[in-house]
C-alpha cells in the first residue's frame, strides 16, 4: 500500500466528495468553502486539472453527482441544487431548498439506485456552532419533490446503499456514529435504525468523527475519521478490519476508483479552513498535509458500489 499526493500543485480549503468516473477515468471532487469543483483525468492529472466556480462569495458546494453527461454535473450548493457545465464553465440551480433559512448549507450526498438524489443540509459555517437542525433530504428526479427523510440531525455525512438497495447506511459526524436503516423504496420510508459504528463508545476512536465514506460490493465501508488522519475499513457486521493512516488531522471523504477498483482517493481539509480569509498554499509541504487529495494504490482490488447516476433530465 503506498500513499501520494495526487496534484502537487493544488491545495484546497475543505476538499469533499471525490467520485469517479470511469466514463473518461476522471476524479471530480469539490472544496465546499470556494465553491469549487475540481476535475483531472487520472492517467495526466497535473495537465488535465479543471476548475469550475460560483461566482457569488456566499455561495458553498457540499457534494457532486454524476449525470448522463459526463460534462454535466448535480451540484449541491448554499440554497439548492444546480447543473454545473464543464463546458461552458457555469454553475446554475435548477432547485431550491423548502427550508427558506440562510442558516444552512449543503454537505453530502448520493444518487440512489433509482436515480433519486439523497441530500443533507447543515448548520452554515457563518452561523457558529453546529446544532441540531440539519436534515436529510431526498429529491425525486422526475418530480423534483423534496421530501424530509431524517430531521433535527448535526451534521448528515457519508452515506450508500447496499447491493439491494434494501438499506441505507448513514453518517451523523458530531453524533459519532454510522447507522444502517431498512428502506422500503415503495413508501419510501426508512425503519429499522441500527448502528454499525459508534465511535463514542470505542477509547481510540471517541475524539474522531466519522464523514464521508464509500462502501463495497460486499457492504464494506471505508470511513474518513476527521481529526483522525485515518480512513478506517469496516467490515459487514461492523468490525474493524484496518485503519489506513493519511499524513492529514482532517480527513472528510474516501472513494475507490480507478481503472481497476484498486485506488483510494482521500480527501482533506487544511487545519486552517475555518479561519476567515484563509488562503491554502499548495507550495507549504511542512507539517499537516491537510488540504491535498491523495491516492492510495491498495493491495487489492475491490468492486465498489456504483456511481449512480442522477435520473433527471439534464
């Protein structure tokens, strides 16, 4: 197993949500403080590098999905949901939040099985302290009909869906804790909450918070511990198998991708990134390495849930 830093030249703020596209072998990713979203192509990534960006300085970016053009992505951004065009460079909503609160913001999220968007929303950073009055939503494609499937939670993080589409597993960060829920696509309804992972109760993982996260075939979860330079591999029935050790505190997101299924993109966020301000110097390779994206070429493959991709029209 060897770690690099996979563009030398970049450092973000908050980088989030790396996905991969095996479409055209790219890695999309975002820094959820610039309001940016990045893409490279993996086999020269230092010359591929693209940037698109909101224009407004109030505007963030939580998460990113994929589309039936490759060139066309869902944005998850401040007060809704936008197409963002690599093409032409802009970012534009097609939808707006029901919530009506300049309080919150978009953080994770995932297409489901069936083409639905899963969505979660969180306490903003200029608001202050994180509450709980974050939420869980799902957009239907086809409708556009936003419908609140988990409320009063902190921060909504990592999730996906098992093979069958029969379960739902969900992050709560400052909770600590990784849960499973039944899902019953016909209602859509979730039931049933059960936790995998606790890190409240475990003596070397109490001052981590689980984030984003992917998850295998085989139900797998590969977890990113913020503030525990770690993303920690979780088997089916919850245990521990191994902690992959990342030169950064602030880990948020990990991904396997890769021709091969055998690389894991790990996102980061700089120690600094809640400082007003703060710009991040891609050229300071000294101390917490938090910021950079890294991959990791793992000792085997292994075959991820699918990048499902949304089912509205684009």
């Amino acid at each position: 197993m060897s770690t690099q830093i996979l563009l030398g030249e970049y450092r973000g703020a908050l980088t989030e949500g790396a996905r991969y596209d095996k479409r055209n072998d790219t890695l999309i990713w975002v820094d959820i403080i610039a309001a940016e979203i990045h893409r490279v192509c993996l086999k020269n990534p230092e010359a591929s590098h693209e940037v698109i960006k909101f224009s407004s300085p109030s505007e963030s970016i939580g998460a990113i999905a994929l589309t039936s053009n490759p060139d066309i992505l869902v944005a998850c951004a401040k007060h809704g949901v936008a197409y963002a065009n690599f093409e032409s460079g802009k970012i534009e909503y097609f939808l707006k939040y029901p919530h009506q609160s300049s309080r919150l913001r978009s953080n994770d999220g995932i297409i489901d099985p069936w083409g639905h968007l899963w969505i979660g929303v969180m306490t903003d950073f200029h608001v202050g302290d994180v509450v709980a009055e974050g939420k869980l939503y799902r957009i239907n494609c086809h409708s556009l009909q936003i419908e609140t499937m988990i409320d009063q939670c902190y921060i909504p993080n990592g999730m996906a869906f098992s093979s069958d589409g029969r379960k739902l597993f969900w992050t709560d960060s400052i909770a600590g804790v990784i849960v499973e829920y039944d899902y019953d696509v016909s209602r859509n309804e979730l039931c049933n909450k059960k936790e995998v992972l606790n890190v409240k109760k475990s003596l070397k993982y109490r001052d981590f918070a689980p984030d984003g996260m992917c998850m295998t075939k085989t139900n797998n979860i590969f977890a990113a511990m913020f503030n525990g330079s770690r993303v920690t591999h979780i088997d089916s029935v919850g245990n521990v198998v191994e902690d992959i050790a990342i030169p950064a505190k602030c880990v948020t997101n990990a991904h396997i991708g890769g021709s091969n299924n055998d690389q894991l993109f790990v996102n980061t966020a700089h120690v600094d990134h809640e400082e007003k301000g703060f710009v991040p110097n891609a050229n300071d390779k000294e101390g917490d390495s938090g910021g950079y994206l890294f991959k990791i070429q793992l000792d085997r493959s292994y075959e991820p849930q699918p990048n499902y991709i949304w089912g509205g029209r684009v």
